[in-house]
C-alpha cells in the first residue's frame, strides 16, 4: 500500500511539474510573441514587406552608427516614482535629439523632440496662437507612428493651425497637471485633456507620493521654472538613459543564463497565477475612491488653471482596444465614475467610443493591423477627425 502511494505520488507530482513548465513553456513562446507572429504574417500577405522583429535595444545600437545624437525615451513617471528625493523632475526628455520610440506598425517610429524635448517640431513654439495644446500619456505622445500621424500633427493638417503635442508615454493626471502648469501659456486658446481608459488611474495611484507632484495640487503658484531648465532637464535625462541602456547591454550579455533561470523559476507561470487570483494588481479595476478624488482635485485645478490662463478646456475620453470592441466591458474601466466626475465639473468632453459607433467605424480599422495595442496610423487619423469636427461644431 505504501509502495502504491510512492508510485502514485511521483507520478502526480512528475505530471504536475510537466504541466506547469509546459505552461512556462507556452506563455514564453506563444503568448509573448502570438500577436507579433501575427502582425508579421498580415504585413506580408498585405505589403510584401517584413515586419522588423527586433528589439529596442538591437535597433538602438543599429541606427546609433548612423545617428550619433539618436537616443530613447526616459518616462516622467519612472522620475515620479523613483526619485521623490530630487529637487527637479523633468516632464519631458532629451531636447532637439533623434528619439527611437517603438514598433506595432512594423517599423520602429522616431521623433526629433523640440527646444523642450517633446514630441513637436521646434517652430510650433513660435506660433503666435495655439489652437491646440494636448496633453496626455503615449497615445497622445503618438506612440509607435512617425509624424504627421500623431494626433497633434493631424489637428495642424486638418485645420492649418497650430497644435502643440505635450503627451509623454505613461503620463497621469497629476503630471498632466504639472505640464500644464509649466507650459500652457496665455496664446494657447483650447487644451485638450487626453484621458485614456486603461491606466491613467492606475498612473495617478502609481504617483500618488511624488513630493513634487504634489506640490501641483497643494499650491496654486507652483512651479520648476522648467522652460528656464532645460540644460538641467537634458542632464538628468541624459544620465538616466546611459544607467537605462547600461543595465541592457549587461543584461543582454547574460540574456541565455538569465532566460533559462526564468524559466526554470516559472516566472510567466506564477505571474500569470497572481495577476488571476489578485485582482489588485490588475490596472483596471479595484481602483481607490481615494483615487477617485484625487482626480476630481487634478481635473477641477487644471480645468480653472486652464480657464485662468483665458484657454478652453475639453476632455477626451480615449477608448482601449477591448472596450471599443465590446461596449459592454466599459464599466470594467469605471467608465460612467470618470464622466461623472467630468460633468459634475461641467467640462465639455468627447467620448471616442461613442464617436466611433455613432460614424459607424469598424474599432478594428482603429489598431495595427486589428490588434490590440496602441491605435494605427489610420486610428490615430480617424480618431484626430472625429475630435476636430466635434470642435468646429462648437
């Protein structure tokens, strides 16, 4: 009977063990690269083109020959978070400088950040009026497409005026306000606050301790004097990006050695077992009411900050890829709790699903190659045209 037991129990236990890293096995080569295979495939059957597969890293180092000056981006948010002791945080990267952005297109998009090392040209600074400045976080930045196909450059097309593209990848609402409070300027005559449904809450939690931040909220006359700082800016992002691409070039080095001990660590399993009986840590739900009055406070100082300055102030609700897909999952991003708070201050705004059904546009136009991500070429144009036919209607 004991023997038995043996025998049974290694047998549970072998077949346990093979699942879980055939499970391990599965989500490393299939799950992590399914949507990618794919696009490949669609991008030749379509153009006859090869999608670049490489990482950031690889194309980096490949154009770095052809670019002396090309460099990647360093996020506001990993300052906000990782240096709360500094007494500078910048809101933008590295100024008049090749920026390497990303790739679901199949080609990897590059800016040339302005004067303040956003994503612009250097003469929409020299405009006697703006007609539009956004804010926001990569979709508003115009992650992964080159210009003109952002949304601040199609606004310049689509009404030959001037728009200033002050969007950053990962951008919450508090930084939106502390961008507002350093650049919006009196010749600035709309501010369109670019909300995105996925995870500008959850950015706002992420930040919530940022001294400097916080500052923002707590007084009125707040500033870094950052448009005086741009030297400094370039020196803390400069250095920054050469620890970021050090830690890559050491990691690549061991990248075999390092794969393998994930592997057998059963990283991709486990995460996927936490992220699937912890609900906290899912961006999208289970955010704090606390949360949810901090926003209020961001969104009713940067609308009166906006008011002041003698600008309007519109909100666009930003649409993901499973919510314009299934309008029903919409509450699953407490969609109806973030418009309420938008109508109870008595903000004008845009809800781009609504937009989207109601010009009975296919949401899968709206994405690279129909997949999720961030939107297309097409969606970002699309998107652009639904945002300004909604203003000159004003």
């Amino acid at each position: 009977m004991v023997k038995n037991f043996k025998t049974y129990f290694i047998i549970i236990f072998l077949s346990v063990l093979f699942s879980l890293y055939f499970f391990e096995y599965y989500l490393t080569n299939n799950v992590g690269y399914l949507n990618l295979n794919k696009k490949a495939k669609i991008m030749k059957e379509k153009t006859g083109k090869n999608y670049d597969k490489r990482s950031k890293i690889e194309v980096y180092k490949s154009l770095k020959k052809k670019h002396p000056n090309l460099t990647v981006q360093m996020i506001p948010k990993h300052y906000a978070i990782n240096h709360q002791d500094k007494n500078l945080m910048p809101l933008s990267g590295l100024s008049n400088t090749k920026t390497l952005f990303c790739n679901e297109e199949g080609y990897y998009s590059m800016f040339e950040s302005d004067r303040y090392g956003f994503n612009n040209p250097n003469t929409e600074w020299d405009k006697n009026e703006i007609e539009f400045l956004l804010v926001g976080d990569s979709f508003t930045m115009g992650e992964c497409v080159n210009r003109p196909n952002d949304f601040a450059s199609n606004l310049r097309i689509l009404s030959n005026l001037s728009a200033l593209n002050l969007g950053y990848s990962s951008n919450g609402p508090n930084i939106q306000l502390a961008v507002l409070r350093e650049y919006l300027e009196p010749n600035v005559k709309k501010v369109l606050w670019m909300y995105y449904e996925g995870n500008d809450l959850k950015d706002l939690e992420d930040t919530k301790n940022s001294k400097i931040l916080n500052k923002y909220i707590s007084n009125k006359d707040f500033t870094q004097n950052l448009k005086l700082r741009q030297t400094e800016i370039d020196q803390i992002n400069e250095l920054e990006i050469q620890k970021f691409l050090s830690y890559h070039k050491e990691r690549n080095k061991r990248s075999l050695k390092y794969s393998i001990l994930r592997f057998i660590r059963l990283d991709k399993t486990k995460s996927f077992i936490i992220k699937l009986f912890n609900p906290e840590i899912n961006p999208n739900t289970k955010i704090k009411e606390e949360t949810f009055q901090r926003f209020y406070n961001v969104l009713n100082i940067s609308k009166n900050y906006t008011n002041l300055i003698g600008a309007k102030f519109y909100f666009i609700y930003l649409s993901n890829y499973s919510s314009l897909l299934n309008n029903k999952i919409e509450n699953k991003y407490n969609k109806k709790k973030v418009l309420k708070i938008v109508q109870n201050l008595n903000i004008a705004y845009i809800d781009i699903s609504e937009e989207v059904i109601n010009n009975d546009i296919d949401p899968l136009t709206l994405f690279p190659f129909g997949l999720p991500g961030h939107y297309s070429e097409n969606g970002y144009r699309q998107i652009s045209k639904i945002i300004y036919d909604k203003l000159s209607d004003e």
